[in-house]
C-alpha cells in the first residue's frame, strides 16, 4: 500500500503472513495479522489501511521529501542526529558475522561487490557510506571502489570527498 520510513523509535503495525496451521480445506484462515516492529529510519511498507492511517495521525513518518533528504545524507531537521545514528547502527550490524562465524567480519572480509550491494540495498546515505570504511586504507579504497559500483559510476561527491581525505590521512600517516 504504502512505504514509509519511521519517524519515531517504534511503531507497531499488523502485517499479513501465511499461517502456520492452515490446511486447505480447513477451518483456519490462510493468512494471520501479525505485529511488525519498524524502528526509527526504517523504510517499511505499510500494507494495512488502518495501519497507515494511524500512523500519520501520529505523525510517525517522514514525508517522502524528509525521506529523500534523509537517504542523500541532507536532512537537516532537529531530529537529524538521531535517525542518522539509527541508520548508522543498523547498517553496522548488517555487516557483522553471526554467531560462530568470527570476531569482526567487516568491509575487510567482504567482496568489493558484497559491499556496493550492501550499500544499495540498505540505501546507506553519505554519512553511513563513509563510517562503512573505518581509517584502513584497504577498506578506505574498497569502500570508495563500492560507492562508484552501488552508484553505477556516479559516485556520491561527498563519499568521495571524504573518503578520498581519508584515505590521504591514512596514507601520509596524519
């Protein structure tokens, strides 16, 4: 119906999924609602009419201006600080291993192409991008290698900028 990104740290939602115990011919229904969690800078798709509407009667979505700004690296809004660090998180943890499969799998581990999908499929914006590469210089290249693939060869002139003065500190050791 609709995708919205959370404007609030939490907002609950009914979303339909397949049920476990449904036989055909039976009398459970086929699918249930169950509760979906979206958390501040989320991008979910609200399915259910009373859903949405509660929802912007709470005021707990970005416009999809404050959306776009919000995925540039633009937004510029009070709130700025904290949807940032909540992106930033998520995108952290999205790299990390799972249990069991080392210490700190990261940009270091990965495949120049697993990072640039990384950052398309997350929809990292400029800050996110740039906190991906850390001050290794390895990583710092790789990263900067995966922006102009996640971006089709129109990488983002503030990833580069950034990460090109990274990599020069990183380099000339200041």
């Amino acid at each position: 119906m609709a995708e919205k990104m959370i404007k609030h740290l939490l907002f609950t939602y009914g979303r339909e999924v397949l049920n476990p115990h449904y036989v055909e011919g039976g009398d459970q229904p086929e699918y249930v609602v169950s509760e979906g969690l979206g958390h501040l800078g989320d991008v979910i798709d609200i399915t259910r009419s009373y859903d949405l509407e509660r929802g912007e009667r709470l005021d707990a979505f970005y416009t999809d201006e404050e959306r776009k700004q919000i995925e540039a690296g633009s937004y510029q809004g009070l709130d700025s600080p904290s949807v940032y660090q909540a992106r930033l998180q998520k995108a952290q943890q999205a790299i990390q291993p799972a249990d069991g499969e080392g210490a700190q799998a990261g940009v270091s581990e990965m495949s120049t192409e697993d990072v640039a999908e990384h950052i398309s499929e997350n929809k990292l914006n400029v800050q996110e991008t740039i906190a991906l590469a850390g001050d290794d210089p390895d990583d710092i290249e790789k990263v900067l290698d995966a922006e102009s693939i996640a971006t089709e060869g129109e990488p983002r002139a503030g990833v580069t900028k950034a990460l090109e003065a990274r990599l020069a500190a990183a380099t000339t050791g200041s």
